[in-house]
C-alpha cells in the first residue's frame, strides 16, 4: 500500500519556519523585558548619582525652643532640593516632620518644625528631596553633626 503524508522538503521548510516564528515571539518578549530593567536600573543609577555627590546640604544652626526647632541649613551641592525631612530621635522615641519649600544650589534657607516629647533629643537627622525623572525622591541622612543649642 501507498501511504500519502508530506514530503520530507515540506515538512524540513514547515519545521524551520516555526522555530524562526518561536525565535520572533521570544526575541519580542525579550526586547520588551530587557527595556522595562535598563529603565529601572537607569533611574536607580540616577538615584545614586545624585543623593551621593550632586546634593549636599548642611544644618549651620540648630536650636529648640519651648514648642519649635529652627534649622538653617544650607544647600552647596550642585542640584536643587526640591523639600527636607527633619528627623528628631530622642531618649524615648522620636518624629519627622516634612517641607516641601525649595532649596536652590549654594542657598541658605530657615525651616521651623513643631517640638515633640521625645524625652531629651539625642540627634537630628536631615534628608534632603530631589526631583529625578520626573518623580521625588528621597535621599538618605546628609547631616547628622550639628551642635543643638537652645533658643
């Protein structure tokens, strides 16, 4: 008997043509991967380039008063922040307060933050807000050195 199937040439260009359609479909996907981390790792990058060298702010004076902490603090590094976080630890717990004022490059800026019972503050941290791609982010702790005085 004849049995009718596909001929060998048919059946070796049908099988190269579905492995070059899976190679598209997996290449696309790929592409489409690759392009979501190399945007993250770029904004993460940016990140780090910019809360470790561009922005650098220092707390000149710092002093408490019976219901408020003023702060003047100073910006000299070579991008704007866009807000602050004042952070205050104290012997029994402590708060952050934030502002969202403005601080351009080589700038000396007066913040005023409510006082809190902390039980005796300990330290005073400051963490600076940058705007990158479009979005705010926050940088870590910048000044932490001040001498606290009272007002």
């Amino acid at each position: 008997m004849h049995k009718k199937g596909i001929a060998p040439l048919i059946a070796t260009v049908f099988i190269i043509a579905m492995t070059v359609l899976l190679a598209v479909i997996i290449m696309a996907w790929a592409g489409v991967f690759s392009k979501g981390l190399l945007k993250s790792a770029d904004a993460a990058s940016e990140k780090m380039m910019a809360c470790g060298s561009e922005v650098n702010v220092n707390a000149k004076y710092v002093c408490i008063g019976d219901d408020k902490i003023l702060f003047m603090v100073e910006s000299f590094g070579s991008r704007k922040v866009t807000g602050m976080i004042f952070r205050v630890l104290g012997n029994s717990g402590g708060y952050q307060e934030e502002k969202d004022t403005e601080l351009k490059i080589a700038d000396i800026q007066k913040y005023e933050i409510g006082k809190q019972d902390v039980g005796g503050i300990t330290s005073i941290e400051i963490l600076p807000k940058v705007d990158i791609q479009g979005k705010t982010e926050v940088c870590g702790v910048k000044d932490t050195e001040t001498d606290i005085v009272s007002c």
